[in-house]
C-alpha cells in the first residue's frame, strides 16, 4: 500500500511542477495565494494565534468533452505560530458538468510531525507516516439548487486511532465528515451558509480522541461566509471574505478575515 501511496504523490508532483504552460493561448495553470486572519478547517483551528499565508498552484487539464474537467493542484498554509500546524496537500478532482466532483487530497503537516521525529515527505508506513488521504464526494450546487454537500473520509495515513482494550493503539477510524451548504448572491456579495459535523463517535472510556479533536460525533463547522470583489480599478479588483464560524462540539467561535491575490 505504501508503495502505491509514494507512486502517486510522486506522479502528482511531477505533473504539478513541470506542466508545459505554453500548450495553450490561454494558460491551463493557475496560481495565487490568500491571507487569512486565522487557519481555520472544518471548525477546527489549526493556525493558532497567528494570521495563515496560503499559496495554492493548480493545472485544469483540457479533455474534448466539456462536462468533464480533471485539475491537479497542490495547496499550502504557513503561519508565524511555532505551535501550529504547517501544511502542504496535493490533490486531484474530476468534476462532472461543474456539478458533481470527485477528489483526492494528499495532507502533509511537516512542522507539527517533526517535534516526533517523523517528517520525512517519502515516508508512509501506516504507524508512522505524517500523511493524511482522504477521498470525497460533493455536490457543488446549481442556480435551481442553491444547496451544497460534501462527503468526505480518510483512507489512509495518520487519522485518529481506536484503542484496544489492552490500551494499545488500534486501527485507524477512517474519519467521516459530513457537510450541507446553502448559498445565495445578495447584491454583489456571495453568500453561503453551512453546518458541518463529525459522524465517528470517539470512545472516551479508553481514551480515544476524533481527527477533528471531537470527543463524540456531532456538529463542529457552523457559519456563514460572505464573499466580494471590492473595485481597487478600472482593471483591478480585490476578493475579500469574512466568515462566522462556531464550533458547537468544542464550545468555540471565530471570526475570520482573508484577502486573496
């Protein structure tokens, strides 16, 4: 399994970085990077006290049918906190008509990992290794359904692990996440309303502990974010985005705020 893990990653960089950008009269590759007030994923603060630059890179592969698009991208986000988490992912997504998308996402977080000697990029042994693989489904929305939903669920990698009745350090959970969203575009600003929770239910007695740090199943992403492009000139204009996030398992509330280039 290892062995298969370390040839995609492998593959997936190599399309990544060495992509022939002058294929096209319009680029297939695009990149950019947001800053954030604060890191936060699915709930859960993963930037601590400090603001999160985020740079991202992605290729949208051209196919011959336009109800099909495949993109291969790899993400990041870096924070001046030396108790958070650094990261780099890499992922591949096949959408369907813009509606219905597949994809595979590869997290790495090697500044939280090498505090256990562990950070080593080509590393994936089950026990050990600092990746994360999940694969998931969703639904993106139409402008006759203005709802969304997400489905997703680790495969592979350092995902939270059951205990054994021994106290020893069990299989991993397989961590599942489930998300519905509503959006909708009030004047120029986009809008979008979502609730999101943990569906692995953590067994306290021995000591178990959720990926998403849940100590039982239920609602941990609970929001709204509001989006827009703010006029800066006749040729320029700067995204902006605030979001209200509550995270009703772990009693927490953020108010966040990114700009993105």
């Amino acid at each position: 399994m290892s062995r298969i893990l370390k040839a995609i990653t492998v593959s997936l960089i190599t399309i990544v970085f060495t992509l022939d950008v002058f294929s096209q009269n319009v680029s297939p590759v695009q990149l950019g990077a947001d800053i954030m007030s604060r890191y936060i994923w699915r709930g859960v603060n993963l930037g601590g006290s400090s603001p999160s630059i985020q740079p991202w890179l992605k290729y949208n592969a051209s196919t011959n049918d336009s109800n099909h698009a495949l993109t291969i991208g790899t993400w990041g986000a870096y924070t001046f906190s030396q108790t958070s988490n650094q990261e780099v992912d890499l992922y591949l997504t096949y959408t369907y008509k813009s509606v219905i998308s597949l994809t595979v996402t590869d997290y790495f977080f090697p500044e939280y990992y090498s505090t256990k000697g562990r950070s080593r990029y080509f590393s994936y042994d089950k026990d050990s290794t600092c990746h994360v693989f999940e694969g998931a489904i969703s639904f993106n929305g139409t402008e006759k359904i203005p709802f969304t939903f997400l489905f997703a669920m680790n495969f592979y990698g350092n995902d939270a692990r059951k205990i054994n009745t021994n106290g020893t350090s069990g299989n991993i959970f397989m961590t599942k996440y489930i998300e519905v969203g509503y959006k909708k575009n009030i004047k120029g600003t986009d809008f979008n309303a979502f609730i999101g929770a943990a569906l692995d239910k953590p067994n306290k007695d021995r000591g178990e502990l959720g990926y998403y740090g849940n100590k039982t199943a239920g609602v941990i992403n609970l929001g709204v974010k509001a989006s827009k492009s703010i006029q800066i000139s006749d040729k320029y204009s700067l995204p902006v985005q605030a979001s209200l996030i509550t995270n009703p398992e772990s009693e927490n509330i953020f108010l966040t705020f990114g700009i993105s280039f």
